[in-house]
C-alpha cells in the first residue's frame, strides 16, 4: 500500500526536467544540437523551457459553444427538412387540383363531342370513333385521318396522346 502512495506522489511530482542544450556551429555552418557540449567547436548553451506559445495566446475554450453550434445545425437541417415537408404537401395539393381540372375539361371536352390536346387515344376513339386510316410514323406518332362528306379530320398523336389536329374542308 505504501508502494502505491509512494508511485502515486511521485506522478504528481513530475516536473518538467531542465536539461541543457547546446547549439553547436559546424566548420561548414550546419547547425547541431546536442545535451553536451560541442567537442573543439564554437557552442552555445539554448534555454528550450516552455514559454508559452510564441505568437499568438490559444483561445479560450467555451465548453458550450460546441453545444450551440450544434443546436444551430440541427435547426438549421429540421427548419430545411420542414420546408420540404410543406413544399412536398402544396406540390401534392396542386397536383391534385391540376388533376381535377385536367378531368374536368377533358369530360366536357368528351361531352361536346370536341378533340383537345392532351386527349388520350381512347377519349379520341370515344368522341370521333375508330380512324378510318391511321399512318404511324417513327417515334410513336401517328395520324387518325377521319373522312367525312364535309371533309377529313386529322388528329396527331404522339405516345397514345393528342399533340394536334386539323381539319381539311371539301
């Protein structure tokens, strides 16, 4: 038990030893430094203790500043993610509400017999009827050509939706 105290006590004790340095100055001037003296050459004793730093005091160190900076970063990032959150729900909300026009002027278009851009093929089969010629060209268009005693219809359609139509009078 004495052993211990006596280690322990001894830790605490530790100071820093001040052991002398020399700089010594070579033939060619290199420098050298050595804890004794340089053997037939010019040699001067350096004080290496610790001083302190040399240009500038270390900050002090705030132990909540850490804690504040990463409060601010999380509410920095959860004020971001909020945002996104309502930006998500108004997109939904004016998607939903496109959607409900977009349904709502297709069916009166349907309903007064008239061809819109956008319409999908179907829709078009449902106001007009079956084509009678269709001429499919590259890139999923095509042209619905409807003949009437009046004259011919044309509708353009690219991938199954209407992108255009025409009418030719006689």
């Amino acid at each position: 038990m004495v052993r211990i105290t006596l280690i322990a006590a001894l830790l605490c004790a530790v100071t820093t030893a001040n052991a002398a340095v020399y700089k010594c100055t070579g033939p060619d001037d290199a420098l050298t430094f050595s804890d004794k003296p340089c053997d037939g050459q010019p040699s001067e004793e350096v004080d290496v203790r610790d001083t302190g730093p040399a240009s500038s005091p270390r900050p002090s160190y705030d132990p909540l500043e850490g804690q504040r900076r990463m409060a601010e970063e999380y509410d920095r990032r959860h004020d971001a993610e909020i945002k996104a959150n309502i930006d998500r729900r108004r997109g939904a909300v004016l998607d939903k509400k496109a959607r409900d026009e977009w349904a709502n002027k297709l069916r009166d278009a349907k309903m007064s017999d008239r061809v819109i851009k956008g319409m999908p093929a179907d829709d078009v089969r449902d106001v007009l009827g079956s084509p009678d010629k269709v001429n499919p060209s590259s890139g999923g268009r095509e042209q619905w050509v409807y003949y009437e005693s009046s004259g011919t219809d044309y509708v353009h359609l690219q991938n199954g939706k209407v992108t255009s139509w025409s009418r030719y009078n006689r």
